[in-house]
C-alpha cells in the first residue's frame, strides 16, 4: 500500500532549483531512506513533507489525498531533527508527553504513555532531567521517543545520527532498525552517509543536484548503479574510459585503451560508439603473484604502487599496461600480515565478466 | 599564571571600588546628623523623615512610578512583540526602525517628541505625554533583550513544537513565552529603572504641571545638595535593588546570558 506519493514536486529559492521534479512512492511500513551530498536538496524536501515548506509544484499525497495545504501540526508526521530539537525548558518527560498533550490527551494518560516510552528508550531514571543534563546519545533517544509517542502514520529523520561519534552511530543503527520494525511506522530518513543508508534502509533514493539519480534496494544500487554518478557516490568503483565497439542481447564489448576489448554484461539503451566508463568495484578485483594460473582469459600484468591498510582490509593501488591505476581491496586475514604484496610487485589483476559494467556518460 | 590572576583581582577590586564608593556615601550621608555633606556628625533618620513630610516630593515619587509602571508595561508588552517580528521576519530595515531610539540621543529624541505632541497631536503636555514618551524609548532596549535571547536559540524547537502537534498560539504559550521569559522579565527591569531616572526627556515632555521624581530632585540641588537628596537617592537604590533581587527569585536565569 503507497503511504506518501511525491508527484513531480519542484522548489526553486531564487534562481535556484532545490528540488526538481521529483516523484516518489514510498509504502506502508517502509524504511525509505533519501541519500545524497550536503545541497542536494534533501532536506528540502523533507521540509515539504512534513509542512515547513510549501512546494512551488507539485502534490504532497497521503494515502491519495493532497496534503499540500494541510499545517505541520494537522499532518500525521513527526519529524526527529539532526540537532534533536528538544524544548530546553521542559524535562525530558514533558518534552516525550508533548504530542500528547497538545492532541489533548489527559495528564493521566500521558504518564502512563510517556512512563512507558521511557521505559522502551532505556531512560526511566531520566524523565526528570533537562535536555542539557543528557548525554548525545540520550537526547538521540528522548528524540525518537517523543517522535513515536503517539504512533504517527510516519517518522521523519533527518540527518538524526550526524552529531553521534562514530562507535555510539554503530549502536544506534542497530537500534533504529528495531525500533522501526517494533514501532511498524514508516521512515523517511535522511542521510549523507551511504554505509549508513546501506545498512538500514528497505530502499534508497539517491538524490543529487534536486533531482532523483535513481531509487532501489541497498544491493541493487550498490551493484548495479545506473550512472556514474550514483556508481560514485556509493561506495568505491574503478572507472576506465570507454567506448562500446558491439552490443548483443547478453553482453556489450568495450575497447578501453591500452587494455584492448572487454567483455561486460548487456546494459538497456547502449548504442555501438557510446562512450562512458567500464566500471568495477575495488573487492572484485583480484590480484595474484605473477607466477600463479589463472583460468579465466580477462587477465592484465599490473604493478604495484602503493597500499593502504585500514585493518581488516587493505587497498592496493596497482598500475595497468595502460598506465592508469586502479584499486583493489584485499581482506587481510591472514594472521599477522598487513600487506600480500609489496610495492614494485608484478601481480597479475583480473576480473570476472559479470562484475564489471559499462556507464555512459 | 600566578601573577596574572593577582593583577586581575586588583584590577577587579579597583573598579567595583570606583563603582561603588559613590552609592555608598551617598547612603552614608542620608543618616548624617548634618545639613552638609562634609563630614560624619551622627546617625539620624531626620533626612528621611522631613522627606516623609514633604508633600511635593511624595506627590513626585508617586507620579514617577505610575509613569515607571506604565512605559514599562507598555514597552514590554511592544518591545516584546518587536523582537519577536524582527527575529521571525528577515527584513533588514526592521531592526534599524526599532533599534534607532536606543541610540538616538536624548535631547533629540525630547525635542523631537515635543514637537510631535504639540505640533502634530495637539496634545496637553502632562502624564499621558511622559508615559508615551518613555515607552517610545523603552520599546527599543526591550527589543534588542528580547531578540537577542531569540537568536541564541535554535529554530528548529519552534519547528519541532508545529510538527509535534501545536497550532501556532499553542506553540507561543508553551514554547516562546517560557524560552523569552527571562529576556522579558530583564526588559521589563531594565524599561522600569531606565524610567524612574530619566530626566532629559521627562523634562522636555513634561510641561508645567505634575511633579517628577528626577527633577524634583534636580530642583531641590540648585539650592543646595541637601542630605534630603542623599535620602531620595537612597530609597530609589532601594527599590532597584529590590526590583532585581524579586527578578532574580522568579527566575534565576534573568542575570544570566546562557539558556537554562
């Protein structure tokens, strides 16, 4: 069931196109998360959603019904704000029994609710403190529960991790995905992070420039992205100039220069001379000692010129006959090693056809 | 470290001294048993009490806080609603029209609203004009206090309290007014004393029939600075002390800049 349409909303400030044209469908009980560089226009439209901003045009659909001139406090939507927007005046239960009480709920009622929110947020000694007394990863959670305390029809999240350090970001993650299975409410979550958007969302919308680049789940559009930039932005991915030389119904054939005729997987809507980039992801590449057997016949002579050791990986940046450099990533887990390979090693690189693809430009 | 902390203490003492020194001889010499201002003689409450009896200065004290209470209230009430417009409404020329009385000088500010109320109004000079007066100049310093503690919040709570299920008059009775209470309580304080005291423009706005606080007792020092002007002085000090220490007990952030 499609719980929110966004159908072909535009928002100019100025000259400027902060959101263009963009239509999407998000479902019932979704986690839907929009992605994309700081200026892309997703808080934007966020902002619209849930009632700040007025679209220039464009409908705002619930459940079929435009909403474009409902107010903030009449949409069924709470939104948890980046910087949390606790009232600072207010303990940390008022501030989870504020829903509540402006939808006019009695004081009895609202403790019940709001000892029980407290009590699901890990926070139960902590309903008669002040914002300012709590932790970042308490105001976080003091957030989502006054989000959630009286079961909207959709959570609105923007950016709600941003200010978290890195180990408490990892926790709360895990934390998020139950909360939004157990609570059953839809989510639109904003983000920049794209691990963050892999490991939490149904599906993504990458956004970038106002418009939407493309909307899929986390695997499809890690593996198959549809232009380059989406390729970019998510993830690492080597890209070699091409041009398409052959197109059949299986697969394409590229020359790429220097490395002569590659073989990919068939694409929609790719002419012969199309030009672009063959693409590959950094852990698809494999690199052996020069001496090994390798079966498969897509196979170059690289060298190696430098790594980078992050711990469980290590990157090595390995220069091609064409004199272009590419990157591959292997795990180290093999005990007590840091690197296979050393810088100067001959190595022989190889790919297999099905994991690299062909981006037009 | 050591040394720079030791010039920091002398340095503080040295201006509360310079501060404070004056105020305390004044209070000092409204109980001497004296008519100058010279010399310690004894304790007397003589000052206070010929103070007691005079009429004219009973009447002026009594003009002052009515006028003190209303402005304040006024300009509260105005200042209040100005701060909020020129936080919410980005226009540029909106902070310099309420701002402008603040740093106008006095004088100009008196003789221009003397012409404006004899001139333009028509109106008979007495309390009604020193009330408007005095409001006009209040407006602006409530304003500033007022934006001010506005600006050094965030948005979004204002946002946050819409999206959450609060109509807009909701979200002023639970969200602004308690946030702004402290910078309003300040204004208010600050409108009322700023008030009481001011001569210039009471004196260009008054005309010739009641009599004010302020130039009572400038009238009475053209004789002679009698310890009775000490007395005044001292009560009024009084009531300015006691006006800030009821703010401080209703809200213990009124004195301090950061939000609770």
């Amino acid at each position: 069931m499609i719980l929110i349409e966004i159908r072909n909303v535009t928002k100019r400030f100025g000259d400027f196109i902060a959101v263009d044209n963009v239509s999407i469908e998000i479902q019932a009980g979704e986690f839907f998360t929009i992605l994309g560089p700081s200026g892309c226009g997703k808080t934007t439209l966020l902002r619209m959603i849930a009632g700040f901003d007025a679209p220039d045009s464009g409908q705002i659909l619930l459940e079929g019904k435009d909403i474009i001139d409902v107010p903030p406090e009449r949409r069924p939507f709470h939104t948890v704000f980046q910087s949390y927007a606790l009232f600072p005046h207010m303990t940390v239960a008022d501030n989870i029994g504020f829903p509540l009480k402006m939808s006019g709920k009695t004081r009895h009622e609202i403790m019940t609710l709001v000892t029980k929110a407290l009590e699901e947020v890990e926070l139960s000694q902590f309903g008669n403190r002040y914002p300012h007394e709590l932790s970042g990863g308490q105001k976080q959670r003091v957030a989502f529960a006054r989000g959630l305390i009286n079961q909207p029809r959709l959570l609105l999240l923007d950016e709600p991790l941003g200010a978290l350090d890195e180990k408490l970001r990892e926790n709360m993650q895990r934390e998020l995905i139950n909360l939004q299975a157990e609570a059953g409410v839809t989510f639109i979550y904003i983000t920049h992070a794209q691990n963050e958007a892999l490991a939490l969302s149904h599906r993504i919308a990458i956004m970038n420039q106002g418009k939407i680049e493309q909307v899929d789940e986390p695997a499809r559009i890690y593996n198959f992205p549809m232009n380059r930039f989406v390729a970019d932005f998510i993830g690492k991915i080597n890209m070699l100039d091409a041009s398409v030389i052959e197109v059949s119904s299986s697969h394409l054939k590229l020359r790429v220069t220097g490395l002569g005729e590659i073989t990919v997987p068939a694409k929609a809507c790719i002419k012969i001379n199309d030009r672009g980039v063959l693409a590959v992801r950094p852990e698809q590449i494999r690199i052996a000692p020069e001496a090994s057997e390798m079966n498969t016949g897509l196979q170059f002579i690289g060298k190696i010129k430098g790594f980078f050791y992050i711990g469980d990986v290590t990157t090595y940046n390995v220069e091609l006959p064409n004199n272009t450099w590419i990157e591959a990533l292997l795990p180290n887990s093999e005990p007590g090693h840091a690197k296979l390979f050393e810088i100067g090693d001959t190595v022989v690189v190889s790919w297999s056809e099905q994991s690299a693809q062909f981006l037009p430009n | 470290m050591q040394r720079r902390m030791t010039l920091l203490w002398i340095a503080s003492i040295l201006v509360y001294t310079f501060l404070y020194i004056p105020l305390i001889i004044v209070v000092i010499f409204s109980f001497n048993n004296s008519k100058l201002n010279a010399e310690w003689v004894g304790f007397t409450l003589h000052w206070y009490q010929t103070l007691f009896h005079n009429h004219e200065m009973l009447l002026a004290a009594r003009n002052s806080l009515i006028i003190a209470i209303s402005a304040s209230t006024l300009a509260t009430l105005l200042g209040t609603m100005a701060g909020l417009a020129i936080h919410r409404y980005k226009l540029k020329i909106l902070p310099i029209l309420a701002f402008t009385p603040v740093a106008m000088p006095e004088i100009l500010l008196g003789v221009s609203l003397l012409l404006f109320f004899l001139q333009v109004l028509n109106l008979t000079l007495g309390m009604f004009s020193i009330i408007i007066a005095h409001t006009t100049f209040c407006i602006g310093f409530v304003a500033i206090i007022v934006r001010a503690r506005l600006q050094g919040m965030d948005d979004l709570i204002f946002e946050a309290a819409r999206d959450l299920g609060a109509t807009p008059w909701q979200t002023f009775y639970h969200i602004t007014l308690p946030l702004i209470r402290p910078a309003i309580i300040a204004g208010a304080l600050m409108s009322f004393t700023l008030s009481i005291d001011d001569f210039v423009i009471t004196f260009f706005t008054k005309g010739v029939g009641e009599p004010i606080l302020p130039i009572q007792i400038y009238t009475m020092i053209k004789v002679a600075i009698t310890p009775e002007v000490n007395a005044v002085s001292t009560l009024l000090m009084l009531l300015t002390l006691t006006l800030i220490f009821v703010a401080t007990r209703f809200d213990t952030s009124v004195l301090r800049s950061e939000s609770k």
